[in-house]
C-alpha cells in the first residue's frame, strides 16, 4: 500500500516538477513506519520589517519578521547577526500552514549607501508537523536591509525535501 | 586604494624660495614614534556614539618624520560602521574633487576633523590643514569604503581625496580601516611634505543628513556606531600600524576605559 501511495506521490510530483522518494524509519514500538518525501523547487521571497534591535552587531541580532510567498506561504522570521564586517548569520523561522522550518545561513554582507546586501547559502537545521522531516540541499539566502528603516528583503531558493 | 588630486600641489612662492636653503627633513634615517589615542562620545555601553580618534609622528631625533604612505586603523571588536545609518549615500571621488563637499550628498558624510604638516623646508612646528572631511565612498569588493577629502589652503595647497577600505580583523579587533595615504609634494617635483599628526571624528555629532517627507526635506540626526554592549576587560583596544614612504614602520595603540556602570534606579 505504502508502494502504491509512493508511486502515486511519485507521478504526480513529477507532474509538478517534484520529486517523491520512500524512507522507511522503525517507530517506537519497533514496527516500521514509512516517511514519504518529496522534494520541491524552493523559491521563496519575504519581505520583513523590524520587530526589535537596531541595526545589527556580533551580539546584537536584527529581528525582523514578514510573509513569505512562493513555494510555500507562511510567516517567517529572521534573526540576524553580523560577526564580522563583511558576514552576516541568520536563523530563519518560516510557519507554513501545518508546521515550521527552521534553517541557518550564513552570507557575504557589503553596504552600498543606504542599501545592504547579503548572498550566501542556507540549511535546514528542522521541521515540525508536515515539515517534520525537511531537509535542504543547494538552498540560496540571498537579500537586501534598508539601512535607513531595517526593512529587509530575502530570497530563498533551491531544493527542499519534505 | 584610488588617489585623487585635483591640482598640482604647490605652496606658495615664498616658502618654495625658502625651501632652496634647507635640505629635506625626511633625508636622513630617522626613527619613528607614534601615539594614538581614541575616545567615545558618548561614552556608554550600547549607545550610538562618534569615535574620535588621532595620531601623533615624531622622531626620536626632532626631525619631521618621513612622508606616511598608509595607516591601518584596528578598532575593537563590536564596533561596527556598516551597522549604522551613517553613509546613507555614495559619495563620488570624482565629484568630490571637483565639487568639494558640495559635491556630494549630506548624508554621506562619515565624519570630519583636521591634520598637521611639516613641509620640508617649515619652522618645525607644522602647519595645519584644517579640514579633513571623511565620507562613504563606493564599495571596492563589497567593502565599505571611507573617503577622505583635505582641503588644504596654505602653505600647502592642495585638495586631496584618498580612501580606507573597511576589512574584517580578528582577536581582539572587529575591523580595520586599511588606508593609502597619498605623497604631498611640497612644491612640483620636489620634496613630499610628512604628517605630524591627525585629529578625526567617524560619527553622527555635528553632522546633519536629511530625508525627503511630504515633498519636503527634513534634517536628522544619523544613528552613530554603538558602543559595545560589553567592554572587555582593560577597555576597547585601538591600535594602529603606520609605513613610510622609506619602507620604515611603526605603530601605536591606545585603549578606551570601560565606561563606569550606570546606577540602576
């Protein structure tokens, strides 16, 4: 059964552009269970606004939260910290209907007069609920923070396993 | 790091004739020392502040130091320029040479302060350029840059604009500002003056930007470099590493105090 669902998954993600795979896990009763995952293109853009911190220092984090949209619709939140001059690290929160990821990035960081700009990569460190299981792989973290306001603009892309 | 001039730098007829009689005051080997000092302002763990900061060249001999080439500025971890709002806009090397500051927007002034000089053929005392301006350049490799403008009047008459760029540093230190500094020449094909000493503010006090709101331009105050939420222990480390166009170097470190701890209540 757990096949078929499988197959099925499998055809209709790649009608989709998703691909589907099979885990089989042993639950804690020692009888098996199964993780169906699929893997979808991400691209994801937010915009975000300053919740509090101003600006953003080694032990200072700029803590922004928005709406994501793209591949995936929810809130996200982003804590930002600036470790050296040209660096920045992130921890991204991103509450998609029935559960949560949470991913780390970290990125090349240059200021252009009142515009900021990062580009990096990101992982995912876990999930909750249908997002239990996500895992990331080639994920982009790109984006830029008005200096002036600490609005921020991020872009995620690249693939996610669910 | 780019330097600009607009003009060929000349001092008065006067002090060239004067400089007929004298020999070059960096001819000779000489041995260097530097001092430094910085201070916040204000002085507050976590508040917006302007650094001032200033070196002093001497010779252990009294002569004027050889012509500086470049100065690498180390600032204390946690301090750091691209987390403010000062520099919201590019200031062009090019305009600025051309235009002075009016060749650049307000709100890409950095800081400003004033330098002295010994021409080689001075009373050893030093004559002042009274204003150095410093503002945010274009980035080189995705660091900040820092434009420096001296607008010098007489003995020398010169109008420079060179650049430090903003790097990584490690340690104890956040950031350096690396900076190439530009040879003087005291007369057209003649001796380079040397820089005694240099006074320098990076931060918002007395500096006014602007914003465009319902049409019109409101002035404000930009938000500063924050001082460190915690100050290590012996204060925030300042150093700085300073070469000379014979290929000599030296350097010079200085601390800023903890602040004292603010009573609560």
């Amino acid at each position: 059964m757990l096949s078929g669902v499988a197959v099925l998954l499998a055809s209709v993600g790649a009608s989709l552009g998703v691909g589907a795979a099979l885990e089989v896990g042993v639950a804690r009763a020692g009888e098996p269970t199964a993780h169906v995952s699929r893997t979808i293109s991400l691209s994801e853009t937010a915009h975000l606004h300053r919740t509090s911190g101003r600006g953003i220092t080694i032990d200072q984090p700029l803590n922004e939260m928005g709406s994501a949209s793209g591949t995936i619709r929810g809130a996200i939140y982003i804590h930002l910290k600036l470790p050296a001059v040209n660096r920045v690290t992130a921890e991204v929160n991103i509450y998609p209907s029935g559960g949560s990821i949470t991913g780390y990035a970290t990125a090349r960081y240059s200021v252009d007069g009142g515009t900021a700009s990062f580009s990096g990569t990101m992982s995912i460190a876990r999930g909750t609920g249908s997002y239990d299981h996500a895992s990331g792989s080639g994920l982009s973290f790109s984006g830029t923070i008005q200096r002036s306001n600490d609005a921020v603009s991020v872009h995620l892309s690249g693939r996610l396993s669910v | 790091m780019r330097t600009h001039a607009r003009t060929s730098l000349a001092v008065t007829v006067a002090l060239a004739l004067t400089a007929c009689a004298c020999l070059p005051a960096s001819a000779s080997a000489v041995s260097e020392q530097a001092t430094l000092h910085a201070s916040f302002s204000p002085d507050r763990l976590g508040a917006s502040t302007t650094i001032s900061f200033g070196f002093q060249i001497a010779t252990t001999e009294g002569l004027a130091p050889p012509p500086l080439t470049s100065l690498d500025l180390r600032m204390p971890a946690g301090i750091n320029f691209t987390t403010t709002t000062l520099g919201l806009a590019i200031c062009q090397p090019a305009a600025l040479l051309a235009k002075g500051l009016a060749g650049c927007s307000p709100n890409s002034r950095l800081g400003f302060g004033s330098a002295y000089v010994e021409v080689p053929f001075g009373t050893g005392s030093g004559d002042e350029i009274p204003e150095i301006q410093a503002l945010m350049g274009p980035p080189h490799d995705g660091n900040m840059v820092v434009l420096f403008y001296a607008n010098g009047k007489t003995p020398v008459y010169a109008q420079l604009v060179f650049s430090g760029e903003v790097l990584p540093a490690y340690g104890a230190f956040g950031s350096q500002l690396a900076t190439a500094v530009p040879l003087i020449a005291s007369v057209p094909g003649g001796p380079d003056v040397s820089i005694l000493s240099v006074q320098s503010t990076i931060g918002p006090s007395r500096l006014t930007y602007y914003r465009h709101s319902h049409g019109r331009l409101v002035p404000f105050h930009p938000v500063g470099v924050s001082v460190p939420a915690r100050c290590p222990r012996g204060g925030f480390p300042f150093s700085a590493q300073f070469v000379f166009q014979d290929g000599s170097s030296t350097s010079a470190s200085s601390t800023v105090p903890c602040p004292p701890r603010r009573r609560r209540g």
